[in-house]
C-alpha cells in the first residue's frame, strides 16, 4: 500500500503564496514509482476526481443537501466533467467536478471555488523528494465570516480524514 504522509505546504509551489491568512490548510503527499515522471499535475487531478471514494461522493451529496436548507449552493460530484476532454485542452476559468480551474502548469494545477462565506483551494503540485518524484496535494481555505467557520468546525476534521484516503484510493 502506497505511503500517504502528512506534510508542509511546499514552499516552491503557488499555492504557497496563497497562505498568508488563511483559516485552514493542511497538506497530504504521495510518492509515484521512482522510474514514473509521473502524469502532469492536472492529469492527476483528473484522475484523483475519477477514482473518488463512493463514501466521499455520498459525503458531497449529504453536504449539498444540507447548506441548501442556509442558502449556500450546491457543488455537484467530484467526478462530474468530461472524461474524454483531454487534460491539454483545459484552461483557466473552466469547471472541473466542483471546481474552477484557477492556475495550471505543467507541476501544479489548482483548483477552488469561492463564495459569500469562504474561499476554497486546491492544488496538486508534481516535485522530487530526496530525488524520488511526489505530488504534494494541498487544501488553503480562506473564511470570510462566520458562517464560513462554522462550516469548517464541521468539514475540517472531516478532510483530514478525507483527503489522504482519497489518495490512497487512487494510488491502488
């Protein structure tokens, strides 16, 4: 079973730069076969959405079910784009599952989605670590008010769970 660790957001990726200030982050690494370069970073993203626990998406129904009944809006699946639209043929701006594409490069690609109450980011960045490669997966949520703490008091500890069985899911 492949390696999930926790770890600090790293410092040479955008997503870095977008910390200052925020309510909550955490970050979860996996290794990739010492003799794989690996996938680009959205492709990984691609494939992580692809092979998304069915508790997680019966998790994201229940959550969308729920902040309709405050006015927040529904998000829809992690796995809810087009699977035969090529990873080159995607820009910044567009939608994948419940994210916008906000930053793409050949080593990172971060997805978010923001709204009255918080500010949600995540990036897949591709690096080396003690010269084998890794994508180092990070979540940066920015709160705006207290609805969006609120909110977090209840996913936080919840994506900590989430996140590194998510990878692991997909590493299998």
């Amino acid at each position: 079973m492949t390696k999930i660790r926790a770890t600090e957001v790293p410092a040479t990726s955008e997503i870095y730069r977008r910390l200052p200030g925020a309510y909550f982050y955490d970050c979860y690494e996996v290794p990739l076969p010492a003799e794989d370069a690996g996938p680009s970073a959205l492709t990984f993203a691609l494939q992580t959405f692809l092979h998304m626990p069915g508790w997680v998406e019966l998790l994201m129904r229940l959550r969308n079910r729920l902040v309709r009944l405050v006015g927040l809006k529904d998000l829809g699946s992690f796995n809810d784009f087009d699977r035969l639209k090529a990873a080159s043929n995607y820009r910044v701006g567009d939608r994948i599952g419940i994210f916008s594409l906000r930053y793409l490069s050949e080593n990172e690609v971060i997805l978010g989605d923001s709204d009255k109450h918080l500010d949600v980011q995540v990036s897949a960045f591709k690096s080396t670590r003690h010269g084998s490669p890794v994508f180092a997966v990070s979540t940066v949520v920015h709160v705006h008010n207290r609805l969006g703490k609120f909110y977090m008091f209840f996913v936080g500890p919840a994506h900590k769970v989430i996140a590194p069985a998510t990878l692991r899911r997909k590493s299998l």
